[in-house]
C-alpha cells in the first residue's frame, strides 16, 4: 500500500504544476522588473495593513462598553489604517522607508557582530567568523543608506530568483508525479 504523500502527489499533480507556472511566472517578472515587482508587493502590503487596520478598529468600536481595554485595540487599528492608507497611496515612499529601517537594522547587528568578535576573540583564538559576519552586515547596511532603490530591486531579483527556482523545481515534482499516476493507473493492484 503506498504511502498517503504519494498518493496526494498523484491525484493533485496539476496543483503543483499550477504553482510552479505562477512561481516562474512571478520569478521572471521579479528579475524583469523588480522595481515594479517591488511596488506590488509593498501595495499589497498595504492593503493587507489597511484591512487589519480597519477590522481591529471596528472590533474596538464594537466592544467600547464591554471592556475598558477596548482602546488598547482601537489605537492600533487607527494607526493601520493610516499606515495602510499611506503605503498604497505612495508605496515607493513606504519602499525607502522599510529599506532604511533594514539598513539601521544591518548596521545595528554589525556593529554588535563586531563587539561580540572582539571579546569573543580573546577567548577562542584563531576565531575569525563572526568579525565576517559582523562586516558584512554593516557593509550591506551602509549600501542600503547609499543606495536604498537599487538595494531594494537587488533584493527583489534575488526574491524573483529564488521563486523561479523553486517554481521551476515544483515543475519538475509536477511532472514526475504526473507520471506516478500514469504508471499507477496501468499497473494493477
């Protein structure tokens, strides 16, 4: 008796191969234009932020005379929605934005990589790595500041690269479970 996953595989092939369609598609777009690739996604972003932004204000409102915390919800939801709105109306501003919040977050973590090295370094002699680590990630942060659009297009290609090979890999999976249940269906049981 074969196991439950081939089995799934077999009778659903045409799902994977509808996945690795759509992740080849949107992988070779990324990489084509990962600036508008880039907009998308923070647009959708803010759409999602928009929408949790207004539900959370409604469950607020909703709730007012029931619990005194009622405004622990409704703030957040207010500030969602403003936020929301903010990214859909100007998503490359919100682009820059999240870019110079990675930055400071790379610079951040690199400077504290380096501290870390140092007095780990009087411990383990010879231990160099975490002083790598610790570069790169400020190197990677000061590019971000420099650069920040560019930054943030390189980082969608490489997101449009690994979607291409993944949904080039679902494909590959989709076809050879196709055959699965090609060779299944000759063989009897």
């Amino acid at each position: 008796m074969p196991g439950i996953l081939p089995s799934l595989y077999k009778r659903t092939w045409w799902s994977l191969l509808i996945k690795g369609i759509a992740a080849v598609v949107f992988g070779v777009l990324a990489i084509a234009w990962p600036d508008r690739v880039l907009e998308v996604i923070v647009t959708l972003l803010g759409i999602l932020v928009l929408i949790v932004g207004i539900l959370a204000t409604i469950g607020a409102l909703m709730h007012r005379g029931r619990s005194a915390r009622w405004l622990w919800v409704l703030i957040p939801g207010l500030v969602g929605i403003v936020i929301g709105i903010i990214t859909i109306a100007w998503p490359a501003v919100t682009t820059v934005v999240l870019v110079y919040l990675i930055a400071i977050w790379a610079l951040v973590h690199g400077i504290g990589e380096i501290y870390n090295a140092a007095r780990l370094h009087k411990d383990i002699q010879g231990e160099w790595l975490p002083f790598v680590i610790g570069i790169v990630s400020v190197v990677f942060g000061i590019a971000l500041i420099v650069r920040p659009l560019t930054a943030g297009q390189v980082v969608t290609w490489l997101v449009g690269m690994f979607v291409l090979i993944l949904g080039v890999l679902w494909l590959v999976f989709a076809f050879r479970a196709r055959r699965w249940q090609q060779i299944s269906e000759q063989t009897p049981e």
